[in-house]
C-alpha cells in the first residue's frame, strides 16, 4: 500500500505540472493511465495472488509433501579425527578510573 501510495503521489505531481490539478488527479485514479510503477504493483499482485491460489489448491489436494535431505545438516567426524575449534580471544579490558562524581549542590 505504501508503495502505491507514493505511486499516486508521483503520478499527482507530474501531471499537474502540465494540467490543472482536477484532471491531474482525474486522470491518476481513473484506471486508464497507469504509470510504470503502478503496472508493476498491479502484475506484482496478480502474481501473489496466483501463488496463494496455488497454494491453496495443494492445501485442498494434500499434495504437499516435505523434502528430504540427502546429506545431513552436521557432518560427522570419524573416531579418532581432530577438530580444530577456532581461536577466541578471552581478555577483556577492564576500567581503572574512578567515574567522576557529581559537582557539589550550591
């Protein structure tokens, strides 16, 4: 909706720099003349629409199915293999100032 929305907007400011502001905004909602961005949105949405029909359709069907890994996600090391664990550094810097206290009330 936010993009549609600036979509409007850009369309309201082009056209009105060539027409009046009535038939700027006349001609943006209109539906006939669409700009680029506002075809894109419209075959965006045709396309998400599709796929949730799609998918509503293999809900109804039963035909989702789960795949199944080839290989698994963990390797496993073999007996007796080193693993080499990466380097941390453990220092941590430490503060020997005393944090400054508040001046005197008056």
């Amino acid at each position: 909706m936010l993009l549609q929305t600036s979509a409007w907007t850009g369309m309201l400011l082009a056209r009105s720099v060539n027409t009046s502001v009535a038939e700027a905004f006349e001609s943006t909602f209109d539906g006939n003349h669409p700009c680029a961005l506002c075809s894109a949105i419209a075959g965006g949405k045709q396309t998400e629409e599709r796929s949730q029909k799609e998918l509503q359709l293999l809900k109804k069907t039963g035909d989702l199915k789960f795949l199944k890994w080839s290989e698994p996600a963990i390797l496993e090391t073999q007996v007796g293999e080193s693993v080499t664990w990466p380097s941390f550094l453990f220092s941590v810097a430490t503060r020997v100032e005393v944090p400054p206290t508040p001046p005197p009330l008056a």
